[in-house]
C-alpha cells in the first residue's frame, strides 16, 4: 500500500472511530428561576427570535440539528455552546448582578447592530437564524425598554 493510501486509511478509521464519543448534551430540562423572562416582559415574538437565532448557544437548552450527531460537529456546536453560555445565558440572566446585566444588555444591542451575532458559521447552516432588519429592530427595542425595568427590578433587588 502506497504511504498516502495508509494515510488516508488511517484517517477513516479516526473518523469512524470518534463517531462513538458523544459528550454530554446541553439539554437541563430543569426549573429555569433566573430565566430573563422571569424578570422583565418578555412578548412572545421576542421570544420567538432569541430562541429561534440565540438560544442554541446561550441557553442551558441546545436542539441539536442533525448534523451535530456527526463528529466531529458535536465538538464544534458544544464549543460555541461553551464559550457562548459563558458570556450570556438567558436563563440565567436572573442569577447575574445588576452591573452585569445592564452591560450584556448592551452587548445585546451592540451584537445585533454591527451584526457579529448570531455567529457567521452559525447562519451558514441555520439560514432561519439570519434576522431580517424588522427583526433586529424589535429585539433592540425590547432591550432599550427592558433595561428600565431591569434598573428598578435592581433598586428592589439589590
Ligand atoms: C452558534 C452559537 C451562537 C449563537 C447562535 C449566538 N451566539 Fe452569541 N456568542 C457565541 C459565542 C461563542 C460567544 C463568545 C465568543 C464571542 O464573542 O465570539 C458569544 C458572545 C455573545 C455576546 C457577547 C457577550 C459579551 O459580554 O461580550 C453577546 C451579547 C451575544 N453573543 C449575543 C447573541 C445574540 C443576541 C444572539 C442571537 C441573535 C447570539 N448571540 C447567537 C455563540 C453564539
């Protein structure tokens, strides 16, 4: 066998192989108390657009498409999963103080206006996640009023 053929032998079987590894899925299906909507009204097209553009990666609830159930995708999908949710976790927005909540608010903002969120690699696949300006414009709406409410929520919640 030829050096290249063995090279690419031993990378499909690599590839057969990592397809039995499957980490641990971002599904809690717990309570959510300090979800955002908890604190602050949230109207149900709102919702609608977080959960269908941002929820994958800043929620503790992830549908997977199919095809993360191919390696090695489901690393790629649980690395942003990771590093998003560590940033912003909508439904642990409740949990974060009231400095840190006004801040990522902004970067909400700021995200949706220069366009870096949802992520390029992400609305490569996920075509429904691209948001249209009407969009856009109804979620920055919803954090400018919303960061009212959330300045007197900290005043009573300190
Ligand atoms: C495919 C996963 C993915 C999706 C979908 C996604 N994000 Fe992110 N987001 C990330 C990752 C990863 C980071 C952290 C690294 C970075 O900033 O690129 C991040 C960071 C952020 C930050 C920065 C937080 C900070 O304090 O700087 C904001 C704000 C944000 N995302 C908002 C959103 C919004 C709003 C949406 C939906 C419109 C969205 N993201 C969709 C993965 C994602």
């Amino acid at each position: 066998m030829s050096g290249i053929k063995k090279i690419l032998l031993g990378l499909l079987v690599i590839l057969i192989m990592i397809q039995f590894i499957h980490p641990a899925r971002n599904k809690s299906g717990q309570g959510m108390p300090n979800d955002i909507s908890k604190m602050v009204a949230m109207p149900g097209d709102v919702r609608g657009i977080l959960k269908k553009a941002c929820y994958d990666c800043h929620s503790n609830n992830t549908d997977y498409p199919w095809y993360t159930y191919i390696q090695p995708m489901h690393w790629f999908m649980n690395y942003h999963i990771q590093s998003g949710k560590e940033e912003l976790n909508f439904n642990e927005f409740g949990a974060y103080t009231p400095r840190r909540q006004q801040s990522k608010l902004r970067s909400i903002e700021n995200s949706l206006k220069d366009g870096s969120m949802p992520l390029s690699s992400y609305t490569l696949i996920h075509r429904n996640a691209i948001l249209s300006e009407a969009e856009k414009s109804l979620i920055i709406n919803w954090v400018q009023t919303s960061k009212d409410s959330f300045k007197k929520e900290s005043l009573t919640n300190p």
